[in-house]
C-alpha cells in the first residue's frame, strides 16, 4: 500500500473516533444498500462486530454522533417528520481487516446517520450522504474495478491509501452548483480526465473543463493516471481558485429530497364521527385490504408502518394518508424501482436480506427475492406503494369509520 495526498485545503472529519484499540478513521454509505467503517489499524477481535446484526442505524436532520435506536412501543408518538432507522442485516471485514462493511436497509434519505459500534468502549460513529466516491483499476481495455472506497470531499482532510502500482483513480460526487458556468481545474503531475455535467476534457498535468449549470446539481467525474508512485498531489479548483465545499459534494447516487405539497384542509363532515368497531371491520375487510400491509394493536402485515400509533394524529392527517398516499412518504418505508438485469423492473419497499440478497415488497403486498448482484439500478420512487383509490372503493361512510378505527384506542 502507499498513500496518494489529495493535496489542497484541511477540513477536520467529524466522524473520527477513537477507543482502547479500535480508531475510527471515515464512515460512509458505499452505496444505498452498505454502511463501510475503516479503522487506522487492522481488527482483531472481529467477532464482536456480528453483535452489530438485526441492530438498527438511526436517521434524520437532527441526527448525531452518539445517538442509537431506541425500541419504542407500537403506539408511541411518532418521532420527528424525518427521521427513521435502517436495519443492519449483516457484517463481515475487508480482507485487510481495516474495514468493517454492513449490509443494511436502503439508505433512503440525504441526511446524517448514526450507530455505535459494540465495543468495550463502544464507539460512536456518524456519517451522511457527503463526499467522493473513489474507485481504482489498472486502466487498459476494460478495466475491472479492483479497489473502491471514499473520501469527505475532493480537497480530503486525510490522505488516501490506494493499491500498490500503476493504475488510475476515478473520483466521482454531485456538486451542487449555482445556476450559471461552472468551472473546475484538476492538477496532476500525470493524465487526467475531467468531466462536469455533459462537458469534458482530457490532458496532461492541468485540465480545466466549463459547463453552463441548467440544474442545481451536476456530476463531476475525474480519472487520474497514477505511475505507482507514493504520495501523489491532486488538487480540484473551481474558477475562483478555491477548493469545492465539502458540505455541495453528495454521492452521486443520494435520493433527492422527497417533495412536499402543502396540507389541503380536509372538509369536516369527511372525517367527523364514525363507528370504531365496523372501522375495525373495514381495516380487515377483502375491499380495504389495510390489513394485508399495516400492523394495528398488534394484527396484520408489515409491508407498511404500524398504524396502532395513529391515535396521537388528528383525523385530518389520517384522511390526507389515506387519499394522496404519496403526498408524505413515512421515511421508513420509501418505495424504490428495482431494474433486475434480466429486465424485470420491480417497484416496492426495499429491505436487506442477509449479505447478498434484498427483499422488494409490492402493492400486493407480495415479496420477491432478488440478489443484489441481478440489480442493475436501485432507484427511490416517489409514488407510495400504498394503493390509491382505497377510500374510493370502500365510500365516505366506511372511510370515517376507518378513522375513528384508527384515532381511538
Ligand atoms: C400494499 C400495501 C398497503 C395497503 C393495502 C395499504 N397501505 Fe397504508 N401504507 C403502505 C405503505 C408502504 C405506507 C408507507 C409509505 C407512505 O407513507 O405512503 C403506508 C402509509 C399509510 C399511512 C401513513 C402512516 C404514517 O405513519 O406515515 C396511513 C394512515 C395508512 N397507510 C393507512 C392505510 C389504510 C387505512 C389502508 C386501508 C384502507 C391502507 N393504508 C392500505 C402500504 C399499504
């Protein structure tokens, strides 16, 4: 191994940590369905890490290190707009033993995440959906992938190991740019190839590359040539000459932000009064089909939230749930198009099963298995995978039944 500088600029990493023997040095997501911890050492006592297994990863805008999910009872009140937890479905190590890698739930929002690792002491560890993706091949004709990792921004706070030898870095985010020409400069002492938005270059030691912003965001890609040699200087400039902020580089494949439409009021006579026990009928009934997908007081399927906590919601947010499903998507249950390489294209609520394979639940309330190595794209929806046309199909009597089901305990 040697170390290649990504020179220019020092920002401090908020997610290093450090315990008796375990020293944390970047967490990030390497994608939607893993969670990656290098360590500065290799691990020793890896077996402490399965405890990790079936335990929870917490999310939302207010997230920080420290924070771990907390079991909380099915009608508790609901926690905040945007927060919500992913399951760790399974662990194992790089074969260095410096990297611990999770196997987890899709990470459906751009926000911070956090967990503790279960180690005497246990260690803190938080990250988000910042940063560069890095991979590393030996170039030629069709270069195969041989090392992948990450780092917190294109100016990094640390230097980064690659593999031994000559090959070529490629270094890719989502620069969220102002909405006019936006310009990058990339000094190498080698080749480089430079690309932003639908605008690219490609030269020897100074590239610079201008693109007109018509979104604002844009994918910037750039490969370097590395002959082997350590600690080689890469910096990335803007027009200006100044490094790129950390806080507009995004992985390339973070969800947007979901959108939010203003509440409409709900006419009162749609949702006043009701009959609590016919309510209870409708949610199990053949028409209504709520309890084929939502748990209530402790009956039903889990393709959906637990409904029992409804109680603490007043009448007018139940009925908007209800008639315009994908108006407020619940962050634990955002729904994604799955495209399977034999070109199946599935659509439903994603969940991690074990290392190597997902589970994708559909409107039917039906499971499919899919290894992840058959996805081709795993990309998150917006239309709910909660049926419209439910309160249609049952009637405005049946509905304010449901309600008053459904707000009462
Ligand atoms: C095919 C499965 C499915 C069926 C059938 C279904 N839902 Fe849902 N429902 C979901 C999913 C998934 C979500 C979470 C995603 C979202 O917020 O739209 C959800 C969300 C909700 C929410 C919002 C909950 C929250 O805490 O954000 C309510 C209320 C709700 N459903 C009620 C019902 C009722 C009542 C019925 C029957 C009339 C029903 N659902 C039928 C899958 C379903």
């Amino acid at each position: 191994m040697r170390s290649i500088l990504l020179m220019f600029g020092m920002l401090m990493v908020s997610n290093v940590a450090y315990s008796a023997d375990v020293r944390v040095v970047a967490a990030w997501a390497a994608g939607p369905l893993e969670a990656r911890v290098q360590f500065a050492d290799p691990i020793a006592d890896r077996a402490i890490f399965k405890k990790l297994v079936g335990t929870r990863i917490v999310f939302g805008d207010d997230v920080k290190a420290g924070d771990v999910y907390v079991e909380r009872k099915a009608d508790d009140p609901p926690l905040g707009e945007n927060r919500g937890s992913l399951r760790i479905a399974a662990v194992k190590f790089s074969d260095d033993g410096k990297t611990l890698i999770l196997a987890t739930d899709p990470h459906s929002r751009d926000t911070k995440y956090a967990f503790k690792l279960p180690t005497e002491p246990p260690v803190n560890v938080s990250y988000s959906l910042r940063g560069v993706e890095l991979t590393w091949d030996r170039g030629g004709e069709n270069p195969k992938v041989e090392w992948s990792g990450w780092m917190d921004s294109m100016s990094p706070s640390t230097g980064i190991k690659l593999p031994t030898g000559a090959g070529r870095l490629t270094m890719k985010t989502l620069l969220t740019v102002p909405k006019r020409k936006v310009g990058i400069t990339v000094e190498t002492p080698g080749a480089v190839e430079v690309s932003l938005g639908n605008e690219s270059a490609k030269g020897e030691k100074k590239v610079t590359v201008s693109a007109d912003a018509e979104f604002d965001q844009m994918d910037l890609v750039i490969t370097v040539a590395l002959d082997g040699k350590p600690d080689v200087p890469i910096t990335v400039r803007d027009a200006n000459g100044k490094s790129l902020d950390p806080a507009k580089q995004t992985l390339a494949w973070a969800p947007p932000l979901p959108p939010t439409s203003p509440a409409v009021p709900v006419a009162p006579e749609l949702i006043a009064g009701g009959d609590r026990a016919k309510g209870e009928m409708v949610f199990k009934s053949e028409a209504a089909k709520c309890v084929n997908c939502h748990k209530v007081r402790g009956v039903g399927g889990e393709v959906g939230p637990d409904l029992s906590n409804l109680v603490h919601r007043d009448r007018a947010w139940v009925y908007r749930n209800l008639t315009e499903p994908s108006a407020t998507i619940h962050p634990d249950y955002v729904p994604y198009t799955v495209l399977i390489k034999d070109g199946r294209v599935l659509s439903g609520i994603v969940r991690a099963e074990g290392a190597d394979k997902i589970k994708v639940l559909d409107t039917e309330a039906k499971a499919t298995v899919v290894e992840k190595s058959d996805i081709e794209e795993l990309k998150p929806s917006t239309t709910s995978i909660m049926p419209v046309g439910l309160t249609g199909a049952i009637g405005e009597a049946s509905v304010r039944d449901l309600i008053a089901f459904l707000t009462t305990k």
